[in-house]
C-alpha cells in the first residue's frame, strides 16, 4: 500500500456541489499539507496541519475548508464548488521536526463542470 | 532553466547527453533543498536533496550542486534517459520548516 492515499483519484462534479478529497497516511507524521496543481504550474498551498486539531491557512485557502481528526486523516472540502478549483490536488506528509522532505499521495484530478 | 512564473521553462536533450536543471531559490536562510520529479499524472517524487553545510551531493546518476552565495541550485542527470521525461521541481525549506517549490522544469528527452 501506498503511504499516502488519496481518494477519489478522479472526480467531476457541479458547480456549486459540496465535495470532500481524503488523504490518509501511514507513515506516522505529524505534519500534512494539501496544495493545488494547475495545468504548467507549480504547487501552490491550500492548507496544512502540524497535529491533529491544528490547522492553516495557506496561500490560496479561500474556498476551501479542512479538518483533521486524526494523526493519519487530512480532509479537503470545498464547500461550492466552482469551474476555476478544477485543478490536480496533491496530500503530502513530512517527517519529524520538519526537517524532511515531503511524500505526496498520488493526486486527485477533479474537474467542475 | 527554473523560474517561478505562469509558464513552464522546458529543457530539450538528446537520449545519453547529460542534463542541466537550474534553480534560483530565494531564503538565504535557508539550510535544505530539494530536488522533486513529477511525471504526467503521478505526485512528485523525492530526487534527492542537500543540507547548506555541503555544495554537491550525488545520487545515481543524478548530482544536486549549490552554490550559497548566488542562492543557486543546479541538479545534473548524466546519460539522459527517456524515462527521465518529467517536469522537475527545487524546493527549499523556508522559516517553519515547510518547503517552498519553485515553478518547475520541463525536462523532454528526444530519443
């Protein structure tokens, strides 16, 4: 199994629809992050968490929502979805301390139509 | 080279040549790189990295170089193989110890 899962792995939905993205690790790190991948660009961050019950704004969390209610689970909603949040959506975890790099799940390629 | 803009840079090599990939990275704080590959529809996937004490470190046929004083990160892939096609991304850790990315490189290899 992988070490950081995320599901759906592809998803399309309608404007203004409630969705959830999971991320779940089994790496046993403290810190998760979620950010946002648009076609020729790079990373851009939408939140992370450093513990459970701790989370952060990034630099593009409008829209967005998170929870994490456990060490292994970090959970991306978007509350209304619209066409420009479609984009490729990648969970990472890092190590202790921080001073690690960072093991991206696989991504979820969403599309809102 | 590596840029942090709206577009890919795109870098063209022959199969067996060796490759280039240049970062400019912005902290001279910081003290960690990274360097990621991320192939079409895969998450990025860890290279290799560097701590600041050092300025070359070498994988398999891949070595990451930098240079502290001009804040620049180069990561060399010898005898370029088609399977190295992906878009590749520098990463520095910055106060918190996050990573920032840069834009990333578009590394096409021509058989």
């Amino acid at each position: 199994d992988a070490d950081v899962t995320q599901t759906p792995r592809n998803r399309i939905t309608k404007t203004g629809k409630r969705i959830m993205l999971e991320c779940s690790q089994t790496k046993g790190h403290d810190r998760m992050y979620w950010y946002r991948q648009d076609p020729g660009l790079g990373l851009r961050l939408i939140y992370y968490s450093f513990d459970v019950k701790d989370i952060n704004k990034g630099e593009i969390s409008d829209g967005y929502s998170v929870s994490r209610q456990a060490q292994a689970k970090f959970s991306l909603s978007l509350e209304s979805a619209i066409p420009n949040q479609t984009a490729l959506y990648f969970c990472a975890t890092q190590g202790p301390a921080g001073q690690d790099g960072y093991t991206f799940g696989s991504g979820t390629r969403l599309t809102v139509v | 080279g590596e840029s942090v803009g709206l577009h890919l840079p795109t870098l063209s090599v022959q199969e067996g040549d060796n490759s280039i990939i240049n970062c400019a990275y912005s902290n001279s704080a910081s003290d960690y790189f990274i360097w990621y590959k991320q192939e079409s529809g895969k998450g990025p996937q860890f290279i290799i990295d560097i701590r600041s004490n050092m300025d070359k470190r070498q994988g398999q046929r891949v070595t990451v170089l930098l240079n502290k004083t001009v804040k620049h990160l180069s990561l060399q892939i010898a005898a370029t193989q088609p399977g190295d096609s992906a878009v590749y991304f520098c990463a520095e850790n910055n106060a918190g110890n996050m990573l920032t990315f840069g834009g990333g490189t578009r590394l096409m290899v021509k058989p």
